[in-house]
C-alpha cells in the first residue's frame, strides 16, 4: 500500500483538527454520562432517601402518654412512620 502526501493548507487543517477534537469531545461526553452520570444520580437519589428517612425517624412519638387511646394512637403513628422510614430508604 503506497501512502501518498497531500497539500493541506493551514485553514483546513485548523478546521480539520478542530473537527476531530470536537467529535472526540462528544464522544468523551457519552461515555462519561452512560458511566458516572448513572453512578452519581444513584448516589445522590440515596442520600436524598436516607435524609428523608432521618426527617420522618425525628418526627416519631417519643413522648409518655397517660391514656391508654393516647398510647394506642401513638403506636400505630409510630409504626406507619417506621415503614415509611424503611420505604423512604428502599428497604421494602
């Protein structure tokens, strides 16, 4: 196979390169967002999950109640804001 040379003036090879350069950029830019983009969204869907879970765990009942209806509704509360804690985290 026999290589042959061509004149390339200076404009065309700057639009040449810069073409190539803009391509690879895109390229890169693809790569990274099937990659890391994906592993960062679930990182950051996480810790907004775990915060939820903290805001909701704060809010339980923790108070004495004197009254048996008064325990009663503060245990059924606490119980619905621990499964929405787990299901905040992804755990059910």
């Amino acid at each position: 196979m026999e290589m042959k040379s061509t004149h390339m003036t200076d404009e065309y090879a700057a639009r040449y390169f810069h073409k190539m350069g803009w391509m690879w950029a895109r390229l890169e830019a693809m790569q990274y967002d099937k990659t890391w983009g994906v592993l960062t969204a679930k990182l950051n869907e996480k810790e907004l999950r775990q915060n939820i879970a903290q805001e909701i765990e704060s809010r339980i009942c923790k108070e004495e109640h004197t009254s048996e209806s008064d325990k009663n509704d503060c245990w059924w509360l606490e119980n619905g804001m621990k499964k929405a804690a787990q299901i905040a985290r992804g755990n059910e």
